[in-house]
C-alpha cells in the first residue's frame, strides 16, 4: 500500500481511480461495505482502489470541544483499509482551509485532477465541503460533467446503522459485544508498551501497560481477549486479562491505562515493543477492594473467567 499525504506526493503515472472517501473510524461494516462495492468496480474495470480520508477528524479542527476519541489512529487505519481492499491512501492533512473549500473546489483539486477518478463509493450519508454543503447528490451532478460514476452506499447493519459514533457508544458502556458486532471483529486498541508501577508482577500477575492516550477505550473494568505482537513476525494472539482504568485499590493514581496480563506468561519483557490489545468479553466493573489479598482472589477469579469464555485451558 502507498500511503500519501499530499497531492503532490501522489504518481504522475497514476492513472484513473476508484475513489472512497469518509473519516473511515474505525473501519467498521458499513465502511468495509463501501470498500467491498469500491473494489467490485475496480476489478471489474482493472483499477486501483484509493481511499481519501482525513487526519485530524475535521472535528478536532473546527470543534475541538466535541472532538471524538478516536477509534483508530491513522496508522492504524491505513492498515485496516488495506485488509478491506484498498490499494492506496491519500491522507488528507485537515485545515481550516481546507474545510473552506466549495464542494465544487474538492472534487476538482482532489477527485478529478489530483485523483483522476472514474468511481466514487461514498456512504450515503456523506458530506463535504464548506458547511458540508455536499452530498452525494452533489458529488453525482458533477460526475455528470466531469466523467466520474457515484455510487452512495446505506450504512445499514439492520436496526442499528453502522457508524463510528454507534461504536464508541457501545464502548462507552463496555458493550464490547456491540461493538465487536459493528466492526466485524473485536474492538482492540494497538500503542508501545510503556514502564508501569510493575505493581502487577509483584502480585503475581505482569502486565503490559499500554498508555491510552486520545484513543477510545472501553469502559473502566476487566475483560478477557488478546495480547498480539506486532513486531514479531509468527507471533500468535496469547489469551489476556484486560484491566481498563486507573487502579482504584491503591490511592493516588489517575492515569487512566489499559493492562493486558497474557495468561500464564510471566516472565515477558515487552516494554517498548508494539501490541495490540483486543476486547473479546466484559468480566466486570472495576472495584475498590480494602486490602491486596482481596484484589489479588479477585485477579484469579478474573483469570479463570477469561479462561472460559475464551475457551483456552
């Protein structure tokens, strides 16, 4: 994949385009289903399929105050396009200028002489522009003109329509199930693991402690899913208790943190190295337990339950 972050960074040679376009959050079911359509027509006609997307959220920038966390960083979301089908991603550095461009002046700088599409597959919701004035019937009317296909795609998993916000949501409440179902697999979080208290090898249980940053997390409370390495290569997702929160037992602590102990793994050395950290189930809430021998029963209990529902032994 070709990641690219200006126009002028983007192959003279390039040829004609399909085109998708969208935040992409997430990379949930209604976007893969965008990119499913996008590459049916790309093979059909033999192109490459280029997603457009935008870093920071446009929110971040015109309204910082309601700005969303994210569920996916920008690498992280190159990535997950290219498993959807994508060829190529044009990153988008949002401004403020560019949020003041017309719709007209988006399609001509970036969907036809930047990108030279002959199809774009956008969700049927979607809009652009200054004061997001552009629809998808915009987008059609030009196409008209200029020689470019439209294609708007429901986002529609059933009763609930796939969205990021939908997930996030879902998050929020813990309801990693929900938000596992709208993704079309477990929601997971990816960073480097930083230097902790090392409080959890002194109880038994080493954990790898990755910051959370601007990231959308589930809820505070326990989990059971997967500890992967990402950096190396023929590692395997080993079978984790997930802590999510700041460690309400011991006073003074705030920083809220994610802390993934792979079972029976206890003398890993992770620190600095890449991981990501997957949501299968919700154990429970996290508690304020009055001593560490009653914290530490309770980790076992944790264990023995990520054990079952993950059906590892």
């Amino acid at each position: 994949m070709r990641i690219w972050r200006s126009l002028d960074e983007v192959p003279a040679d390039l040829g004609r385009t399909v085109l998708v376009i969208g935040n992409f959050d997430g990379v949930h079911l209604g976007h893969q289903h965008v990119v499913r359509r996008a590459r049916e027509l790309a093979d059909r006609d033999g192109l490459r399929v280029v997603a457009v997307t935008f870093d920071p959220h446009p929110m971040a920038v015109l309204r910082p105050e309601h700005a969303p966390s994210m569920l996916t960083g920008i690498d992280r979301r190159c990535v997950l396009l290219a498993e959807a089908g994508v060829d190529d991603v044009f990153v988008i550095p949002f401004s403020r200028e560019i949020a003041s461009w017309s719709p007209q002046e988006f399609i001509d700088r970036v969907v036809c002489d930047g990108l030279h599409a002959a199809h774009v597959v956008v969700g049927a919701n979607f809009r652009f522009g200054a004061r997001a004035a552009g629809d998808v019937a915009t987008l059609r009317d030009a196409g008209e003109k200029q020689d470019f296909e439209v294609d708007g795609i429901a986002l529609d998993g059933g009763p609930q329509v796939w969205s990021s916000t939908y997930v996030r949501t879902c998050l929020a409440a813990g309801d990693v199930d929900g938000a596992a179902e709208a993704l079309g697999r477990p929601y997971s979080v990816v960073g480097h693991v930083a230097r902790g208290d090392r409080r959890g090898k002194e109880l038994g249980y080493p954990t790898a402690n990755v910051p959370v940053g601007d990231v959308a997390t589930p809820a505070d409370g326990v989990y059971a899913g997967w500890l992967t390495l990402l950096d190396e290569p023929g590692s395997y997702p080993m079978p984790a208790a997930i802590s999510v929160g700041t460690n309400p037992t011991f006073d003074g602590e705030r920083e809220r943190r994610v802390e993934a102990y792979a079972l029976d793994h206890t003398d890993l050395d992770l620190y600095d190295e890449p991981v990501e950290i997957s949501f299968v189930a919700r154990i429970r809430g996290m508690e304020k337990f009055d001593g560490v021998e009653e914290l530490v029963a309770t980790m076992a209990r944790d264990v023995a339950r990520t054990r079952e529902l993950l059906g590892v032994s």
